[in-house]
C-alpha cells in the first residue's frame, strides 16, 4: 500500500494516532485515491471532526477537487462539519 493510500485510509477509518505517525513520517497529507479524494475529504466525508481538524492544522489543502470535480464543501453532508469549515474560515 502506497503511503497516500495509508494516509488516506487512516482519515477515512477514525485512526488518529496512524495518522498522526503518517504525517509525522511525511506522508502525502494531500495524496489523492484513484478517485481524486484526499484524506481531508474522506475526513470530511466520514464526518470525523479529529482526523478533519488534525488535517487543517498540519495544512492539508482544501481547494483540491476530486474527479469528480468536488471540493470539501461539496462533500460535507454533516451541519457539524459545515461549522467546523467555518470556524477555521474555510470557504
């Protein structure tokens, strides 16, 4: 397994402490799936408040589009990820 796929499935499964390890061992924050998805928005997606902040504060981009031309905002179903976005002013 690639390290943006371990990246990526540690946002999506609520592993914070492999993430952490990921990250902290420069793993792609913004490594994108074969379908375009970064680990934010598999965060995101999961509704995963942890993985999503932890994502922001280490810089994960937010403007990448997944293939299907999606972004954060357009993958956050969740009003309590929609608040979080806006707290840290993400548009």
């Amino acid at each position: 397994m690639s390290t943006q796929n371990i990246v990526a499935s540690a946002s999506e499964e609520y592993y914070l402490d492999k993430l952490n390890c990921m990250l902290d061992a420069e793993g792609d924050i913004d490594g994108q799936t074969k379908d375009g998805e970064t680990p934010l928005m598999r965060a995101v997606g999961n509704g995963n408040t942890q993985v999503v902040k932890r994502l922001i504060e280490r810089c994960a981009r937010m403007e990448i589009k997944n293939n299907d031309g999606d972004t954060i905002h357009d993958i956050a179903d969740y009003e309590y990820i929609k608040d979080l976005l806006s707290e840290y002013n993400i548009k």
